[in-house]
C-alpha cells in the first residue's frame, strides 16, 4: 500500500470557511452579489450559489413571490424557494462545494493574507480503518481522509481538512472521539441539549451530589469549557443544585423544567439560561403548576412543553399529564381519555409528526416497563397500540432522540445491569430494530444517560454523555446512523411510511447516492446537490436538471388539477342526478300518501256499506216473518167465513142449532 508524507493546510473549519468562499465570490458587501457572480461563473451556477447563500445566512426562502414579468429577481426568488427547509449548515457546506469544483484554487488564492498552521499529517490513499482501544474495547476509526467520492484528492486541487469525528466513515458503531479540554465532572440524570453544533450540559447527580455546573462541548473541535453562569438580578432567581430535570432548547436559551433539589418547592419549577448572557433567570408561570418532580418526560410539541409522569419529592410515582404554553408561560393539566401508563419515572418519550405522543419504558419502585403508549394530541386519548419486531428489554434511566420519522433509544437498565444494545422504533410503523450492541462497562450502557442528535457535515449524528453503570462516568460516545427516514423536515400528511436503511460504506457519497424513496422535492434538491449523481454534468446541466425536474412537477400538477376538476364535474354531475331523483322520490312519497288516504277512505266506505247490507238482512228477515204471519191470518179469517157461510144458514131454516166448533170459531 503506496504512503505518502503530505504537507496540508488544515484549512477553515465551519462556519468560518463558508463565509471565506462567500467573500471571495463577491458577498462582502463591498459589490453588487448579482453581477460578482455572473462575472465569475457562469448564470445557472450564479443563481444556484446566490440561493444556497440566501438559505445559509437568512434561512428558508418566506418573502413574497415577485412578478413574473421581473424575470431575473422571480428566478433568483424560485432558485432560492426550491431549496424548501434545508438547513443553513447544508447549504453552506454546498455552497463551499460548489465553489471548489468550479474554481479549485480559490482557497490558496483567497488566503494568501491569512497565516494559517501547517501540520504534517500521513496521508493514505486507501482510507484504512485502524481499531482504537477505548475503555477496553475496539472501535474501528479512520486517521485520514484521502478520497472523495471514490477519487484521489491531492492537495493542488483541493484543501483535504482533517477533523476529529470527520474521519470516521463507520456507521451504526459507537464510537469515543479525541475530545480535549476539562471534561465536566462525572455524573448521572443530568439534563442535555443541543443547539448549534455545541453539546450544552447542565446539572447531574455525582456520588448522591446534585450539581449546577453547565458546560459547553464544541461538537466541530470536540472541545469541553465551562461557563461561568450567573444569576438574574430577580430575588427569586436561585441556582438550586439538581438532578432528574429536563433541558429543553429554545431558541438562543435553555429551559430547565423539574428536576430533584435538596430543598424542593411545592410545584415545577421554569429556568431559563441565555446563551449569549451567560445568565439564570427563573420564569413566572400562570395557571395551576404541576407538583414538583424529577424524572418525567418533557417534549416539545410547537410552542408548548408536554410533561408526563415522573416521581415527586416524597419517592410517589405520577402518571399526570400538564401542557406549558412558552408563549403564554400557562400551565393547563389535561385529563385525557383511555387508559394512561401506569405511574413511572425514568422513561423516554417522542413526539411524531407534531400529534403523537409516544411513551415507552420506565419504572417504579420494583418494576421496569417496556411497554409503548401513544396519545392523540388532537383528540387527548391514550392509546396501547401493538409492537412490532423484537421489543426491547424492560429498561429504565434509558435515552431517546427522533431522527426523521426514527426513534432512537439509548442506554437503560433494569436495576440488574445496564442495556447494551441500541434500538430504533420506526414510530410510523411501529417496528423495532437493533442498530449495534456494545460490550463491557461502557457509558452507553448505563443508566441516566443522554443523548441528543446533532448535524456534522451534513449528516445526523447521535451524541452520548455521561450515565451511571456501576460507576459515574463523563465520556462521550458518537454514532452516525444508516437509518435514513423518508418523512422530510415539514411533514407531509400523505408521506410514506417506511423508512430505508442504507448501506454502511467508508465513504459518505457512496451512502448519500443512494435514492431514497418517499423524498418531496426537497430531498431531490439535496440529492442531486450534493451526490454527484451526475458526474460529468456541468452546473448549467445541473440547473436544467432541476427545471426539468421542476416542468415536469409541475406538469404532474397541471394532470393531477385537470383530474380534480374532473371528479368535481363529476361529483356536480352526480349531485344533480341525486337531487333528480331525491325529487321523484319525493313526488312518489306524495302520490303513495294519497293512494294510502284514498285506500284508507274507501275502508271505511266498505265497513260502512258492510253494516248497512247486514242491517239490510235484518230487515229483510223481519220483513218475512211479518209477511207469513199475515198470510197466516189472512187464511184463517178466509177459513172462519168459509164454515159460517155453509152451515149456520141451512141449520137455522131446519131448526137445528149451531154447533159447538161455531162458537168456538
């Protein structure tokens, strides 16, 4: 294997270097960014290097759309609007790579002026990894970086920069990096937080010591200092010593929320430290604040903190759930519906696309959990739903960060001995998986951890401090994980569930190459940015690409409009018909309901006639009882003058008298 001794400049480091190449193209101010440009580089590469300067040092594109018929300012405005949520450390680090492929030597030229150290530094050209004994165990990392992209770099072209974590090209491995400076005291259940590229750590607990020193690590040179924070004027503000506590970032602060005092208050304490004053000041809240506690969970759901659990100064466990609004500083207790987790402390927690609360793990007294809770922040309604995969181990004191749609769990034991193992959930599919596994008395196996994710040339990083696994420990671990998450920074509520695993490889752009599905049009910008997909493409071509890609959204658009003015026609098409046929129906209802009067009148005609006819009978009967008792009396009358006519004459002229029947007639 060919080595070589190579005299490097180490070059600027981040973000320094960006605003060195942003000078030299022409944004110091000193001329007009647009005609700078054009002058030195052709336009579609101008108007690409305007926007990703645009998105580094403003932000995401929010200004109004210019009229179309200003042709220049709408281009630059879309060039700029198509780079969506991407964050400013990106598009600096593409707009420095940018710079180098289309005028390598702009560095040497720009730094003439500036003194820089030289250091020698043995390059090898095939990027071996070598182990490194950290705590008794092998972790693999690289000494150099030679190659980019598969290609020999050699110094007249480009500044090869060598920097501590930079080097390592392994993935899903925990890894200890060079780390310089006064590392914090030992400790455990301590409160972590990130904010740009710096490692802030702030309380703790150290041999049954609450602590409250706060100290920075600089995850770009891997260096710890302290600071020397100071109270606010206020008579309230105290710097009380805790442990358990929760540091949230916000904004350009810190909020410490909870934790366990030696002298705890009633309820939840709100701290705030600034960092650019370097200052505690504690917060008033309104409303009715929680009990005071340590070891809940504290997420940050927009502009509202979402507290869960924990156990109160007097060791009882809690299951309460209370909502802090930041920007009306007002505590609201919520009572949700379903079935809550049991009371614990310990546990982690994560929020999914700004709705789902999700629980897993922690303990009580006796007990450690690996149970998975998930509350509908909409609705307010627990919710146990079904695990998949292998379930992680009971665990307690364990850690958890979100990368993407990921959840990443770190650390934990159960009281007999600390978690080995570091899982995923996929919170959009609910699988677990085991990214890697670390032997013997390592920090990350410990219980009180924490971990938090941070950027570092251009990939997410997972960054560990601290923890208790027998003894207190204050080293940090570094892990770059291939779980690549398909949902974007701005969720989309149709995106794709499943999330795509790349495969570890020594270089980044042989992992960044690889497409990944379910990306919006803002991950299609980053990709064909920054992976050389299209290698022997100028940045005019890049820039077709992009309109290609663009005409061709928009083309998709234009269909999926047309097929939506469709279905509305067909949708009045069919109400219409509906309406149509509701009428009918409605006129049938009309005319069934007087065919049923009709039917109902008509009943009652024929019972009516029914009656009559059977009075009819009646009478008809009586009619001919009458009629045979009058013949009957006609004929006896018409007997009686019969017999008289015949016999009383003659008898009485012969001088016989009548007979007795005569009388009796």
């Amino acid at each position: 294997m060919t080595m070589a001794m190579a005299r490097i400049s180490s070059g600027l480091q981040y973000p320094e270097r960006f605003y060195a190449a942003a000078s030299y193209v022409g944004f110091d101010g000193s001329t007009s960014p647009t005609k700078s440009l054009t002058s030195k580089f052709p336009k579609s590469t101008a108007l690409l290097l305007y926007s990703l300067y645009q998105q580094a040092s403003v932000g995401p594109c929010n200004v109004p759309e210019p009229s179309s018929w200003k042709i220049v300012e709408h281009s630059k405005w879309a060039s700029w609007n198509q780079l969506g949520n991407m964050s400013s450390t990106e598009a600096m680090r593409l707009f420095v790579k940018i710079l180098e492929e289309e005028d390598p030597g702009w560095y040497s030229r720009a730094s003439n002026s500036v003194a820089e150290p030289v250091i020698d530094v043995q390059m090898n050209y095939n990027s071996k990894v070598e182990p490194v004994i950290e705590n008794g165990n092998t972790y693999p990392e690289t000494k150099t970086i030679s190659s980019e992209n598969g290609i020999q770099v050699g110094t007249q072209d480009k500044d090869v920069v060598v920097e501590g974590f930079a080097s390592v090209g392994v993935y899903d491995q925990w890894i200890a990096p060079p780390v310089s400076g006064q590392r914090p005291k030992a400790r455990y259940e301590h409160g972590a937080a990130a904010v740009q590229d710096k490692l802030y750590i702030y309380g703790g607990n150290h041999n049954g010591r609450y602590l409250s020193d706060i100290h920075v690590l600089d995850l770009r040179r891997w260096t710890w200092s302290k600071i020397e924070a100071k109270t606010g004027e206020e008579p309230s503000t105290t710097l009380d010593p805790c442990a358990g506590h929760s540091l949230i970032a916000w904004g350009n602060k810190l909020l410490s929320i909870a934790g366990h005092t030696k002298d705890p208050s009633e309820s939840i304490q709100v701290k705030e430290f600034d960092l650019q004053t370097a200052t505690w000041s504690t917060l008033k809240t309104y409303g009715k604040a929680p009990i005071s506690r340590g070891g809940q969970s504290v997420s940050l759901v927009g502009n509202t903190l979402v507290i869960f659990g924990g156990q109160d100064a007097k060791r009882a466990l809690l299951n309460d759930l209370h909502i802090l609004d930041l920007e009306t500083m007002t505590w609201d207790e919520i009572d949700a519906v379903g079935v809550p987790p049991s009371p614990r402390s310990d546990h982690a927690a994560a929020v999914h696309v700004d709705r789902y609360l999700l629980i897993f793990g922690g303990g009580s007294h006796a007990t450690c959990y690996n149970d998975l809770h998930v509350l509908d922040l909409q609705t307010m309604e627990w919710s146990r739903p079904t695990q998949q995969g292998e379930i992680p181990t009971p665990r307690a004191g364990h850690a958890g960060v979100t990368v993407g749609e990921n959840w990443f769990i770190v650390g934990g034991g159960d009281n007999k001995s600390g978690a080995s193992e570091t899982v995923v959930l996929n919170m959009s599919t609910l699988a677990w998986s085991a990214v890697t596994s670390v032997q013997g008395r390592v920090s990350v196996a410990s219980e009180g951890l924490s971990v938090v994710v941070s950027s570092y040339d251009g990939e997410d990083v997972l960054v560990t401090f601290g923890g208790y696994n027998g003894r207190y420990n204050n080293e940090v671990y570094v892990l770059k994980p291939s779980h690549k998450s398909t949902l974007q920074s701005k969720i989309n509520e149709n995106s794709i569930p499943d999330s795509v695993s790349a495969v570890p490889n020594a270089t980044n752009a042989t992992r960044d190459s690889e497409p990944e599905s379910g990306a919006g049009q803002e991950g299609k910008i980053w990709e064909i940015s920054v992976d050389n997909a299209y290698p022997t493409k100028s940045k005019g071509d890049l820039l077709s690409v992009l309109k290609a890609e663009r005409d061709e959204l928009e083309s998709s658009l234009g269909k999926e409009r047309l097929h939506t003015l469709q279905l509305k026609q067909e949708l009045t098409d069919a109400e219409s018909s509906n309406s149509d046929l509701y009428k009918e129906l409605q006129s049938v209802r009309g005319q069934l309901a007087a065919e049923q009067s009709r039917c109902f009148k008509l009943e009652v005609e024929v019972a009516e006639l029914g009656q009559k006819l059977q009075n009819f009978g009646t009478l008809q009967k009586e009619l001919e009882l009458l009629q045979r008792q009058k013949a009957a009396s006609e004929q006896a009358a018409l007997s009686a003058r019969q017999r008289q006519s015949s016999g009383g004459v003659w008898g009485w002229l012969a001088g016989s008298p009548p007979g007795p029947d005569a009388d009796d007639e």
